[in-house]
C-alpha cells in the first residue's frame, strides 16, 4: 500500500483498485456508508468523507485526493514523513445508496469478488504484452476507448485464468467466457467485445490463429424504446435550465450521439445553412446532419446568454468539453422531471429522431446518412416500430364491427 488516490467527484468519493491491496481493501470495508462496485474494481462513498476523516482512516498512509475543478486541484497527506492532524471527528453514519447495493461484512466482499478482483500475484499480462497490444492497435488508428477496452480484456482473461498469454490455449478461453455469461452476466454485445479484444491480441500480437474459432453470441433482438411527439415535447418544455434544453433539444432535432453532442464545438455549428458538422463520429468518419429552425433560434438565445468560445457545452474546467456521463444524467433527470414512464436514455432521443422522420416520410437512405450508419440494414430497424408502416394496420378485428 504505496500510496493511495481518492478521487473526488460531486456526489461520491471513489476509490479505484488499480491491483489489489487487502490491507487496503479491509480498511475501506470497514467504514460506514461506502459500498464496493465490483464493475469498476472501486470502493464508492455515496456522500464523500472530509479530509479529516480521510487522514484519520489512513493514518499515516500517503494520500492524494484529486477534485474536478483543476488537473492540478490536489490535496495530498502522509508524503516525506509528514505527521496526519490530530482528528476528532466523527466518521459518517451509514448512507443508503441509490444504487441497489447490499450492506456486507469485509468477509462477505471479499468472498464475492473472487474474480472482480485480481490476486496480488505478479501481472499476468505484463506491461511488455499491454504495449505491443496498444502500439498494434495504434497503427491501425484505433480510438483511445477501443485501445483501453482491447487492454483491459486481455488483462481481466489472464489474471481470472491466472496464466500469461502465452500458456492459455483455445479450451481456456472458452472457460473463461462461459464464466463471464454464467457469473457476471454480461449481455452479448459485451461478450462481443471481449472476443474481438482476445481474437486481435492472439492474431496480431501472437500469430495464433486457432482462436480465430471463438464462436459469437447472438445479439438479443431488441427493439428501441421510443417517444411520442407529445412526449417529446413535455421532456424539452419541463426543462428549465437553457444548457440542458439545448443539449435535449440538439440530440432528439439532429439525432446525435452522445459522444458527438458533448464534443461539439461552435464551430461546428453553421446557423446560415441550418447544418451541424459532425467530427470524428463513430468509426472515425465526419459527416453533416441537419440543424432544425427551432435548434438554431434557440442557439442565437443561447450565444447570448453564455460566452461560448470552443466547446458548446463547457465542462468542468470549462476548458474541456461535457462528461458523457453528465449528459446521461441530465436527460434521464429531464425524462423522469417530464413525467414520463418510459425508460429512454439520451440513445434513446437519437432512436426517437430516426422514427418520427420516418413516419413523416422521409427515405430511410436520408436517415442513415444524418445518424451516420455504415449499413442500411442498422438503420432499418427503426421500420419495425415506425407507426406509418406497422404500428397503422388495422387489426382485423376493427374490420367486423
């Protein structure tokens, strides 16, 4: 236990387990009100602990606590011999999470996450292997996200199967993913990804292509959950603040995603031609998707009100650009502010911008060129829940009577 990060953000304190310590570990069991995500390998504490009850829990443990508001905003305890204050505060009493966390004993967290958490053994997957994957990855222009979830896998195979890569043959892999399915149920897409990761490593890095037979799981078929356009319209008009508005607003009126939305610069916005420019969407492709009269009226508002100088939806610090996880939270807070019983993230206004423009009649080679879809057959799905084409057939009973 070197040293120890706690990240400060505006509704927890986190702290993430970049191996596993069970000194550590133990320690934040231990304390009242925080719980363990076991997907992000982290102990959270829904409300925080303060810096007196930091230093009185670790002791005389080094300690850098890192908050939003600067890259350089640290506070940092324990360093060089540096005596902890003396504390007598109390620490907090027990927070229910919103989240559907059970209360456990150390003993019963640690029995848990057998395989969320790694062995203080050596790194299977060792930082040789994680550069040779990142360099190959980077040659083929991968995006930051890819390269991270590429490493990751790999590294999460190799310490759950506890072997190096080179000792793990075709019959291990496959253990491995049915003890994925079976114990952490993941969905499809996520076990997917997993065997892209593996197949790329095993095929690039090692000339192997016996785990090229890795067989995929099927997609669930799965239909987008939509809303009406008088749902539509109570989600934007329930929404008071103008930054989120506007954020609403631009995804449902131009069928953004949420990465496009939350990058998006002045810049790209051209009000005298109604466009917005789309840089390095998804598969890293620009593209022009159309900008509503409404969407630009309320902008010219919008310029008004705040300074916009580079990012449209200024973060924190406002030199960089809105958290995606910032903008899921504003729409499902605006859906739930609205009254509406529909679970619809903010994904879910991009699938409603691509139904109400087919209903209207708009040729579905038009959709897939504004969401920016490589096939046709991604953005045909949306046929299946478009009233103008299925949702509008009379039921032969109606015929009767």
């Amino acid at each position: 236990m070197d040293i120890i990060y706690a990240f400060c953000e505006s509704e927890s304190l986190r702290f993430p387990f970049f191996g596993y310590d069970k000194n550590l570990f133990s320690l934040l069991a231990k304390q009242s009100g925080g719980f363990w995500d076991r997907d992000n390998r982290e102990f959270v504490f829904p409300r925080g602990l303060k810096d007196d009850q930091l230093k009185r829990i670790f002791s005389d443990i080094p300690c850098v606590k890192v908050t939003p508001e600067s890259k350089f905003n640290f506070t940092v305890f324990g360093f060089f011999n540096r005596p902890w204050a003396d504390v007598a505060e109390p620490l907090p009493a027990p927070v229910p999470s919103n989240k559907l966390y059970k209360k456990l004993s150390p003993e019963e967290i640690l029995k848990q996450s057998v395989f969320s958490i790694p062995d203080s053994e050596p790194e299977k997957f060792n930082e040789g292997w994680q550069r040779k994957l990142d360099d190959e990855l980077r040659l083929r222009k991968y995006s930051p996200r890819t390269r991270n979830a590429y490493i990751y896998f790999n590294k999460m195979l190799c310490q759950t199967l506890k072997k190096p890569p080179e000792a793990i043959q075709p019959g291990d892999i496959k253990r491995f993913l049915g003890f994925i399915e079976k114990e952490k149920a993941y969905k499809a897409a996520s076990i997917n990804l997993i065997i892209s990761s593996i197949k790329f490593f095993y095929r690039e890095i090692m000339n192997d292509s016996a785990i090229s037979e890795l067989y995929r799981p099927k997609h669930d078929a799965k239909l987008p959950q939509i809303l009406s356009k008088e749902e539509m319209k109570k989600v934007i008009s329930a929404e008071k603040n103008i930054k989120h508005r506007l954020l609403l607003m631009l995804v449902y009126s131009s069928g953004l995603r949420v990465s496009e939305v939350v990058t998006l610069k002045k810049s790209h916005i051209d009000l005298t031609r109604k466009i917005i420019f789309v840089e390095q969407g998804k598969g890293r492709k620009d593209r022009y998707t159309l900008l509503s009269e409404n969407a630009a009226d309320f902008l010219v508002q919008y310029y008004d009100t705040f300074n916009i100088e580079t990012w449209l939806f200024p973060g924190q610090p406002k030199t960089n650009h809105l958290s995606i996880r910032s903008a899921q939270h504003i729409v499902d807070k605006a859906v739930r502010n609205a009254g509406v019983t529909k679970r619809v993230s903010i994904h879910g206004l991009r699938h409603t911008f691509a139904t109400h423009l087919l209903e209207s009649g708009t040729d579905i080679r038009y959709i897939q060129t504004l969401l920016g879809h490589k096939s046709i057959s991604t953005t045909e799905r949306y046929t299946h829940v478009a009233k103008k084409n299925v949702l509008a057939i009379k039921s032969p009973l109606d015929t009767l009577f």
